[in-house]
C-alpha cells in the first residue's frame, strides 16, 4: 500500500482495537505467576489471543475460560531452528491441545541461503497440519534480518500456501550493530507497506516489535495491519479510552507517520 493512499481517519470502537492484539507473552524469564497476571490482563481487556509458550497452552486455556480471548502457542521459537518434522509434531500437538492461532518462525538460515523449496515445503506441512486440526498459522519472516527481496518471496510463498497472516517480528531477532550493540527494529512502515503490497487472496499481516503505544497501533491499522503482537496492551488500551474511544465507533485522526 504506497503512502499516498494512508487514511487520515479511521472509525474505531475500543473492541475493534482489543481484537487487533495478540498479548505476548513470550519472554524466557516469565514464571508462572507472570504469565498468569499477563493471562488475566489478556482476559480484562477481550484481546484476540494470548500468545504463550507451548507448555503454557493449557495453564492458558484454563486462566481464560469464560473469555473471548484464543490461545496462541509459538512453534520454532525465536530463531525457526527445529527441522520440519519437528515444527509439524509440535505445531500439531499445540493445536491438539487447544491453540488456536499458532505462530511459527521460518527457518531463517534456509530464507537466507535461497532455499526457496525447502522453505515452502516447510510452511506448506505445518500449515496443513494446524488447518486439519481447525486452527491457524501465522508465518513469522523476522525481518531484521532479511532484505525486501526475500521478504517479497516469502510473501508470495505464503500466499500460493494460503496461511492467515504473515508477521514481521519474533520481537527477539536482535541484530549486532556497528558499535557491538544488539537491537532490532521490528514492525517498520515500510516492511509493512512492503508485505501489503506482496500478499495475495485472504492474507493478513501481523506486526509485531515496536508496537507499543496507540498511535503506532493506529499508524499499522492505517496500512492495513489486521494483528499486533504487544506486551503494551494495557498502556495502549488504556489511552485509547482517555481519548474517547469505546463501545461505539468514533472517527480517530491517524498520528503522523516518521519520516
């Protein structure tokens, strides 16, 4: 979607913007009881899914029953290193057990090295194995580490497959800077406007690292973004409201875009 067609406005309800988060709660350090506050915050707010770890798919289910909010797991996580038989069994067995979005890295070192076919075949198996246990896959690209080349084919792979959303980020893919640093960049405005110009049919596009206050979620569903994976929800959520927005739709003035 080139810049010039960005909205100025968008009509919002406080639930149309709940459904766009996938609470994450993904860190290697969360203990239980963490998860557990981040599954009530999840539950509080009605967001579309709580991301969690595989073995917390059924401590989630049971912290949100009664809710709207679907169980998220993540396959292959952070660094889309498991072989394809592993990511079949595991994205199977999370969906066996009640994940209904499942969010899988690719293999990163595979996107790199060109190969095309194997990375396809990959995606292609563990899509069908979450679809034929009624669930969906999210494809995560990482795309810190890539170019736009490889992110335009991993979009038209996915397209050809027919996954339901593409993401940009684990929120972990850090990247090792002139200065010996390691940071990374996540969901940018131009890998967004990148992907929603290659994704095809029914694809939805998820952005996920650096999303962290409601106008960087309005700037995304701007462009199209259907899903946000954020660990600020509370935050985003809550000014949403001190700004006017709830249960009916109001028109909002879409943030200034960076330069």
């Amino acid at each position: 979607m080139a810049s010039s067609t960005r909205p100025a406005t968008l009509s919002v309800s406080l639930d149309d913007l709940a459904k766009m988060i996938d609470h994450s709660l993904l860190h290697p350090t969360m203990t239980d009881d963490d998860v557990l506050a981040g599954l009530q915050i999840s539950k509080k707010y009605g967001v579309a899914t709580a991301c969690v770890k595989p073995y917390h798919i059924t401590f989630a289910k049971e912290a949100l029953a009664g809710s709207s909010v679907l169980v998220c797991p993540v396959i292959g996580f952070p660094h889309g290193n498991s072989s394809t038989e592993v990511k079949v069994f595991e994205a199977s067995r999370a969906a066996e057990l009640g994940g209904k979005e499942i969010d899988m890295v690719v293999n990163i070192g595979r996107v790199l090295s060109g190969k095309w076919d194997y990375v396809a075949e990959e995606i292609a198996a563990v899509n069908r194995a979450v679809v034929e246990r009624g669930s969906v896959l999210k494809v995560i690209f990482e795309n810190d580490y890539l170019t736009d080349k490889e992110i335009i084919k991993l979009c038209e792979i996915c397209s050809d497959i027919g996954v339901a959303f593409v993401k940009t980020s684990t929120g972990y893919g850090f990247v090792k800077q002139a200065n010996g640093d390691y940071n990374y960049k996540g969901a940018t405005i131009p890998h967004l406007e990148l992907m929603q110009k290659h994704v095809k049919g029914d694809v939805k596009i998820k952005a996920a690292g650096g999303v962290r206050t409601l106008d960087d979620l309005l700037r995304v569903r701007a462009l199209g973004v259907a899903r946000v994976g954020a660990t600020a929800t509370a935050v985003i959520l809550d000014e949403a409201v001190k700004r006017g927005i709830g249960k009916e739709r109001v028109e909002v003035v879409v943030p200034p875009f960076p330069s």
